[in-house]
C-alpha cells in the first residue's frame, strides 16, 4: 500500500513540473528565417496548447495565428507561434503580439549574413500534436552561442519551493499538535470497545470448543 | 475588458483566502510568544491569560498587522511592473 501513496505522490509532482516547465520562459538563440500567419482549426483537445484571446467568441474554433519560423545554431529548425496571453494564464500580460511579429520581421537574415537573435519563448514545440512554443520576446544577440543564465527561473522557484515547503513544515506541526491526539483518543476507544467484545466472545467460543474433540 | 474584470475577481477571492489565513496564521504564532515569554521569564507574576489578552490587543493595534494588508498590493503592483517592461521596454 506504500507504493500507492508514493505513485501518487510521485505522479502530482511530476504534474506540477510539468505545468512549470511549460509556463516559465526559456530563451533560445536562433536565426529568424521567416513570418508567416495561418489559419488554425481549433477543435480538438490540442486546444488547450493554444492562447485564448480575450476577445475571441466561445464557440469560434479556428482563427488566425502568426508564426515564426526560426533555425538553431546546430541548423535544426523551430517555428514559434505569435499569440496575446492578454489577462490569462500562463501571466506573461503580453498584448504586443503585432509588434513583436514586426520586430521579428525586421531581423530576418540569411544563412551567409546571419543575425543571432535571443527568443524568450514558453511552451513545448511537438510535432506529434502540432504545438508550438510561443514567442514572448526578441532580442539581438553578438553570436549563435549565447546561452544565458535564467535568473528569473532560477528565483521564481526557490521561492515557490520555499514557500511549499515553509506550508508543509507548519502543516505536519499542526498536524502533530491538534490532530494526532484527537485521532489517538478515538483509537484508545475503539481498541477498547474491541476488547470487551472480545472478551465476552471468549467466554463463548471457549465454551463451544469445549464440545470439539481435540 | 471582461478578461481584466475575471482576473481581478479570482486574484481579489485568492487575496482575501490568503490575507484570512495569514491574519490567522500570524496572530496565532503571536499568541504562542507571548506564552512561551511568559512561561519562561521567572518574574511574571499574575495571570497568564490576562498577559496573553493584553499582549494581542496591542498586536492587534499594531504596525505589523497592518502589513498583512500587502497581500492586496503587491500582485497589483508586480502586474502593472510585467506590463510594463513586457510592452513597452
């Protein structure tokens, strides 16, 4: 029964990770290849890896979205996609999606005269279920390996495993202070009262073995 | 504009469960120094009741309770800060 409690447990933090790595930013030096804006049938469960814009109607289920197709400095490709998170989740209050889009057009390049650019993007890019990170910011950079420390990350989770930590602490105190020996109490009774059944069941059984050859 | 206003709701019900709680939480861990203060300086004499009542009525006036109230300003002032250098830096 303890391997229960710990899949559980072991499959919520792997939840809550998961959720992390998606939402916080990471940052990618690439070179802008190319803008493009498509039309996206929204329709199935994948729907929940696309933005939501605020003023889009409930029952609207394909819209237009714009993209960034960039390439690696190991030559792979990644294309970003250019959407509002507006007032939702993940909490990035990014409303500049057209000026973002005419940054990243400004600094397309070739492959002989490359121009290394920074992506601050958040998301996953699979192609199994057409998903794309989304670009949150574009910013120039000297060279194809500039790799920088995300300081941002780095705070924003020690505190938050601070904080669930510093929750968990205090829960287990209060726990062993008020709950335990409410719980212990209720124990003792119930052992109690187990007890003087069993005594008097004794009596009996006793008896009926009594007739029982041995 | 509906987004903003939703926003504003859930972030103000999470305040309120948050600045609750910690009110609790903080009054609570007050209540138990003051005990352990009276338990352990030899010369208090009188009734540990009434030391533990008036030690939380002054916490109750004081500064530091108030500051709980920065549960309410400081998301509102962390948003206006991403908004800003998201949009326009």
């Amino acid at each position: 029964m303890g391997y229960v409690k710990w899949a559980i447990i072991l499959i919520f933090w792997a939840f809550v990770g998961s959720v992390l790595h998606y939402a916080l930013p990471h940052h990618d030096t690439v070179r802008i290849v190319n803008t493009y804006e498509e039309r996206q049938e929204l329709n199935d469960w994948t729907r929940i890896f696309w933005a939501v814009p605020d003023d889009q109607s409930a029952t609207l289920i394909n819209r237009d979205v714009q993209f960034i197709q960039a390439v690696r400095a190991n030559g792979r490709p990644i294309v970003y996609r250019n959407e509002d998170t507006g007032w939702g989740w993940p909490f990035y209050f990014k409303f500049d999606t057209a000026n973002l889009y005419t940054e990243a057009a400004d600094k397309v390049s070739s492959k002989d005269n490359p121009e290394w650019v920074s992506v601050m993007h958040y998301g996953w890019r699979n192609e199994f279920l057409s998903i794309f990170p989304n670009a949150i910011s574009v910013k120039a950079v000297d060279g194809p390996d500039y790799s920088p420390i995300p300081w941002f990350n780095i705070l924003f989770l020690t505190a938050f495993f601070a904080l669930v930590w510093a929750i968990y602490v205090r829960w287990r105190r209060f726990r062993q202070r008020r709950i335990d020996p409410m719980i212990e109490d209720v124990e003792d009774s119930l052992y109690a009262a187990g007890d003087a059944i069993e005594e008097r069941r004794g009596r009996l059984r006793r008896w009926l073995d009594s007739w029982k050859s041995k | 504009m509906i987004a903003l206003f939703r926003l504003l709701l859930v972030l103000l019900v999470l305040q309120t469960i948050a600045y609750v709680g910690l009110s609790l939480y903080s009054r609570s861990v007050r209540k138990g120094k003051l005990e352990a203060h009276w338990e352990k300086k030899d010369a208090m004499k009188g009734d540990k009741q009434a030391f533990v009542e008036r030690g939380l009525q002054r916490y109750d006036q004081s500064f530091r309770r108030k500051l709980i109230l920065g549960v309410y300003i400081v998301p509102w002032v962390a948003i206006v800060a991403l908004i800003y250098i998201r949009n326009y830096m």
